[in-house]
C-alpha cells in the first residue's frame, strides 16, 4: 500500500470516529455516530469498546475499497 492510500485510509477511519453523519436515520447506509470529540479526543459514550472502535475501522476499509 502506498503512502497516499493509507493516509486516505487513516483519513475515513477518522473520520468516521469522530464525525457524525447529516441523517440520524440508522437504518440509512451513509448513519455514522461518532464515539469520540473531534475537538479533545474523548469519548462521547461511556463504554467504548474495541468492537465500537473496529466498527468504524471496517466502514472505512469499505469506503476505501469502493473509491
């Protein structure tokens, strides 16, 4: 993988861990809710987990893959 592709990748992963998506219709495919604040780096739920965390690691592998 190049620098550029992980950059973009690391780029999704954050982006969907830290911001949340115009609908707030979970059963939409674009629904994200972030888990933590952009802005200090903490978590917005109490209990975030590894699982919440790969979560969004999977969504923005998906994304990658499909650009």
């Amino acid at each position: 993988m190049k620098t550029c592709q992980i950059n973009r990748l690391r780029a999704l992963f954050l982006k969907y861990l830290t911001e949340d998506s115009e609908t707030r219709d979970g059963r939409r495919r674009k629904f994200n809710q972030s888990i933590f604040n952009s802005k200090d780096g903490q978590e917005v739920f109490w209990g975030t987990d590894l699982g919440m965390v790969m979560e969004k690691f999977d969504r923005a592998v998906k994304e990658f893959s499909r650009e």
